[in-house]
C-alpha cells in the first residue's frame, strides 16, 4: 500500500512538472509579479489550456488593504471569463492581489496590482534655464599653497579632505558659497578649523590648520570648491492641479565629481536657444541658449533626483504646440513604434518630432526603459539626433505622455534612451514642498574656485 501511494505520489509530480513546462503553463508562469492598470483599462491574459485543465482553472482576486469604509461588493478590480481568456478590468483606484489556481487549491501565480485614477497634465518641450545652488560647497579638486620656502603643501588632503566631499560646516557656521569659506579662514588664520564634511551617506568632522599662501598673502586650505551649477534643459510637464513641473528625466550632477547635487535652493528661467552644435558619433551635440529672466515660465527648484529636476513654477504653464492636457501613459502601456517629442531648436518655439520607439524595458528604474530613435528629417538637419539641453523632451504616444528623453547613444546620435513615466512621478514631491528662489544670475559647471 505504501509502495503504491509512493509511486502514485511520482506520478502526480512528474505530470506537475511537465505541466508547468508546458507552453500554455509557461504563459502562467511569465504572467508579470506586479501590475499597474489605470481605472477603465481591460487587460486580456489569454488561457490556451486543455478544456479539462482549462475548467479547473481558477482565478481569484483579493484586496489585502481593504478600507473599513469600503463596500465589500465593490473592489478595486474585477476579473471575467471571455471564452479561453479572461479580463482584468480596474474599477476604481485601489490595490488588489489576483491568485492563479489550479483545482481551486494549487497555487500557480500571484499578481499585485494598482489601480490608478487617470491624471492628465500639460505637456513640456520648453527650453529652461538651470539655476540650481549646492547644499554646502563640493570640494572639486586641491589647490597648491605655496610657502615662503617655495614648498606647496595641501592641508585639507593631509587631513583627509576627498574630491566629492560636501562641506555643510566650518567651525559649526553653516557654508553655501567660497565666500563663507574664505570669510571664515580670514578670521580664524592659522588657528584650526573643525570641517562638518558628508561623505556619501556619512556624517564626518575633519580638523585642519589654514596655512600661509605666499602667493595670494592669505591663509588657506588649499581645495577647490564649487557651490552650483547653470545649463539648459527641458521641461517634461506640467500640473496645472498643483502647479508642480518635471524636467530634464536624469540628476544633475557635478562635472568634477561625478557625484548629484544635493539642492540647497534653485529656480528655473525660460531659455531661449541660439545656436546649435550636431552631434555627429563620438561627440554629443548640445543646445546653447541663454536665459530670459523676464519670462513667465519661472519656478523653484525642490528635488535633484535620478528621475529629474522637480519644483512648482510662479505662473500658468502652456505649450502651444499641445494646446490641450493629455493624460499620462504608464511603461504597461508603452509599446514598439511611432511616437513624437517636443522640444525647442530656435528661440523659445515649442515644435513637435517623429520618432520611433524601438525597444521597450518595463522593469527598468535607472532611466533607461526605451530606446528612442530620431526619425524626423528636420530635426536630423539641425541637430544630428538627441543632443545635451534635449534631456526631459516629453515622448508622447497614442495621444499619451509615456516619459522623456535622458541619455544619447555616444556612438549612435540619432537614438538614446528614454525614461518612463511612472518613474517620473515616483520622485514628484508632496505638494506644496518647495524652497523659495534665488536670485543669482547641467549640463555646463560654474566655475571652481579656490580656498
């Protein structure tokens, strides 16, 4: 008997197995961890089983965060049978979990997904001017301090002072600029200063001795440091509900250092491009233009981030060459094909570009999610492809906003890769969280200067 339900018990595994290697189990199995579906979206997940398995299929939704205050007859999403295949629709916004089983008990698969409202926003293309200022001063490079002796010494790396280092403090007075950093050296001369550094993640108080720099008859440490940046860019889009904008689809990061800017304060101008350099392989091209401080388009800068630049702008955005809202597509719905962007080649014109989406990545988060490649023969003419100052050129397909244009093939300018939406508005801050603006006059770095 026991011998008998052994080999019952092989039997049943064995058939599991070539069950689950099956091309119509495989499907099953491929079926996506997670899901993000917008309300009124069907998505069809076709079952081409035998009818005897097929009719002990079964697909179960659950809500594991259901709301107290909720109907229990009104879930987030639905699923229905429509011959061999079934469809999952969102109802409303919400988070459920669909359970793939077989003979009602085996489990097959599970899928998390959301549901999210649709959200519609006035797309970018508007040439902006980037004025972003550094939290505390990053320190770029060292600086020889030459002695009566004619000996150069470097205080600041002696004591272990490194090139990306964020100085927040010196001697517990809060540094934003060279200026703060010389004013204090000035006072305290060759007594010692205790430097607040972040170091990465890391919080580290570094103590140096200014030494006497017979060359400029001052005392210094002996680094160069550099407190912002100033470029051109793009606009993604615009809430006109929160008056909150995306732009450029990438962090801006520090030329020297290789490191993000970690904002302090920042505003964005409208910019008008002049001139234009092609990119041919090898050498990007880049957008020059100067910035209009009078314009309408201003705004603050809150967040640095791997997905953009993101804040909330002093007045009404438009975009002429959009004059409606469109509503925002997700990386589910982005496929292979034609698309166009919009971005500015004279002046401050918003124009729109055909181009072709020719690859598609949905698991992607590093900004890299499609390849875009340049179609448009005018475009091609005056740029070469997708040039520096180009980055967070809205991509919009079938009627949607699906991301932005954020990296350039260095050895193919006509394609580069392009950044999802939902990457987007992960990074999109809580309304209402901004920093006011400066007023000072990526990505072309300020000029460093030495302490």
């Amino acid at each position: 008997m026991r011998r008998w339900r052994s080999t019952f018990g092989i039997i049943i595994s064995i058939l599991f197995v070539a069950l689950c290697c099956s091309p119509q189990a495989r499907t099953i199995l491929n079926l996506p961890h997670q899901q993000k579906m917008v309300v009124g979206e069907t998505n069809i997940i076709p079952m081409q089983l035998p009818g005897l398995l097929e009719e002990r299929l079964v697909l179960e939704i659950f809500n594991p965060s259901r709301s107290v205050f909720a109907s229990q007859g009104d879930p987030a999403v639905v699923v229905s049978k429509n011959g061999s295949a079934y469809e999952i629709t969102a109802l409303k916004p919400g988070k459920a979990s669909l359970k793939i089983k077989l003979l009602g008990y085996i489990p097959l698969k599970s899928i998390s997904i959301e549901s999210v409202p649709p959200r519609r926003v006035v797309v970018g293309g508007h040439s902006i001017g980037v004025l972003l200022q550094s939290r505390g001063i990053m320190v770029v490079g060292f600086a020889p301090i030459v002695d009566s002796q004619g000996q150069k010494l470097y205080p600041a790396r002696e004591q272990g002072v490194e090139i990306g280092d964020l100085v927040l403090k010196v001697n517990n007075q809060d540094v934003s600029t060279e200026t703060d950093l010389a004013q204090i050296i000035d006072t305290v001369k060759d007594s010692e200063l205790v430097l607040n550094i972040k170091r990465k993640d890391r919080i580290i108080d570094l103590t140096i001795k200014p030494a006497f720099c017979a060359e400029t008859q001052r005392f210094r440490v002996g680094l160069f440091v550099r407190d912002g940046v100033v470029g051109v860019g793009t606009m993604t889009f615009w809430d006109p509900e929160t008056r909150q904008y995306a732009a450029l689809g990438h962090i801006i990061m520090d030329a020297d250092t290789k490191q993000g800017i970690d904002v302090l304060k920042g505003r964005i101008v409208s910019a008008s491009i002049q001139t234009i350099k092609p990119g041919k392989p090898g050498r990007p091209g880049e957008k020059i233009g100067v910035f209009q401080g009078e314009s309408t388009l201003k705004g603050s800068i809150s967040k640095n981030t791997e997905a953009g630049i993101f804040g909330s702008t002093e007045g009404v955005v438009e975009n002429p060459a959009s004059a409606h809202s469109v509503e925002i597509g997700y990386a589910h719905q982005v496929h292979t094909g034609p698309a166009h962007i919009y971005t500015v080649v004279n002046g401050t014109s918003i124009e729109e570009f055909e181009v072709t989406i020719e690859k598609v990545y949905p698991e992607r988060k590093n900004g890299k999610g499609m390849v875009v490649k340049i179609e448009d023969p005018r475009l091609l003419t005056i740029t070469g492809g997708i040039v520096q100052g180009m980055s967070g050129s809205p991509i919009v397909q079938d009627g949607r906003l699906i991301g932005a244009i954020t990296h350039v093939f260095l050895n193919d300018p006509q394609r580069g890769y392009g950044i999802f939406m939902d990457n987007i508005l992960s990074e999109m801050p809580v309304q209402n969280n901004t920093v006011s603006s400066f007023s000072t006059s990526i990505f072309s770095p300020a000029l460093a200067n030495c302490a």
